[in-house]
C-alpha cells in the first residue's frame, strides 16, 4: 500500500468503517448518495454557473472528497460522522473503525491507545479563494486529549515529501482547485459555495 496523506487516510478509513456504534456520534454520514449531492450543487455553481450560491452538507461534501480521490462506492452505514462549524470541520470515530492497513500507517499515533478510543479530527479552511481550498489539520484528539505535534508531524513527513504539490505546511494542509473567482466558506455543517456573476 502506498502512503497517502493523513486527512486522506482518515476519509479513507470512513469508506471501509465498521457500521458498529455509528448512531453513537454526531453528524452526517459518508454515503454514495452524499457524492451526488455535492456533485450537483459544486457543478451547478462553479462549472454550469446556474446557482449563484448553494449550501452542501459537510459530511455529503467528505463523501464528494473521498470519490475524487479514488474511494470505492461505500457501504450503507458507515461508523465515522462528520461535522461543522463556521472554523473547524471535525471527523470523529473510533479507532478500531480504521482498516487494518491504515491503522498499520497511523501506528505512530495510535499504537499505544485502546481500539475503542474515539478520536477526533479537527480540520480549518484558512482559504477558500484564489483557485484554492485548503484544508488544514489543526489536531488529532483521543478521548479528547490532543494527540502532540511532535508525533502527528512525524507521521506526516513521509506522506508531504511523496506529495509536495498537495501538501504543504509539514503535511498537515490538503489544497483542492476552485475557479479562482469563486468562494466557499464553512457554516454549521455545511459548505457554502458562491460564484459571482460574470461581469
């Protein structure tokens, strides 16, 4: 298996998540259906230019991310769950929902902690502008302890020299093309998208 960025892997990870205890967090689901709702609205505003604006729910938004990047179709109930807020998106499972694979990847991080442990990923959008979106991961927590830089950079570094055109900032940002006049800002979980009129 090749390395892959660590907010990747944790998009990964949902698509391959056990259904076991998901109505136990909060938040939207990662579902094929998720994947077609994004794409509609991200195409009606930003490619056909039919909307001006349109709201997407975050976790369908994680769902589109995840199929741009390879994911195969998932399975009906998945056990991560997605939030947001106007600064933070947070992923939230349990550890023992990783596959084997990518618990393999993150044992860094993760190899001393309980399987049940819930964790959480907290990720910004410092910038939504300029042609750009970056995602960046602000923390890791475990049982809400945040999990120290020190071993969350370590695990990223093999992952930002094998992507230096999409990571940046030691690994811990993830950039995804927008047209460079539009704009895009996080609400209560969702994404608002905006194109401005043609002049």
């Amino acid at each position: 298996m090749t390395a892959r960025p660590i907010l990747t892997i944790i998009l990964l990870a949902a698509a391959a998540g056990s259904a076991a205890g998901q109505d136990t967090l909060p938040g939207s689901r990662i579902t094929n259906a998720g994947v077609v709702r994004a794409t509609a609205a991200t195409d009606s505003v930003f490619l056909a230019r039919t909307r001006m604006r349109d709201t997407v729910d975050i976790g369908d938004f994680a769902s589109l991310m995840l199929a741009k990047i390879g994911a195969p179709p998932f399975s009906d109930s998945l056990a991560f769950k997605v939030t947001a807020d106007s600064q933070r998106v947070r992923v939230s499972g349990r550890l023992m929902d990783f596959p084997a694979d990518s618990r393999a990847e993150l044992s860094p991080i993760f190899s001393f902690l309980d399987s049940t442990s819930v964790f959480v990923a907290e990720i910004s959008m410092p910038q939504a502008e300029d042609g750009i979106m970056v995602f960046r991961l602000e923390r890791l927590t475990v049982r809400g302890f945040p999990i120290p830089d020190l071993l969350v950079l370590a695990a990223l570094e093999q992952y930002r020299k094998q992507y230096p055109k999409m990571l940046a900032a030691g690994g811990k940002e993830f950039h995804v093309e927008i047209p460079r006049e539009a704009r895009a800002a996080l609400v209560t979980n969702g994404l608002v998208l905006v194109m401005p009129p043609k002049p």
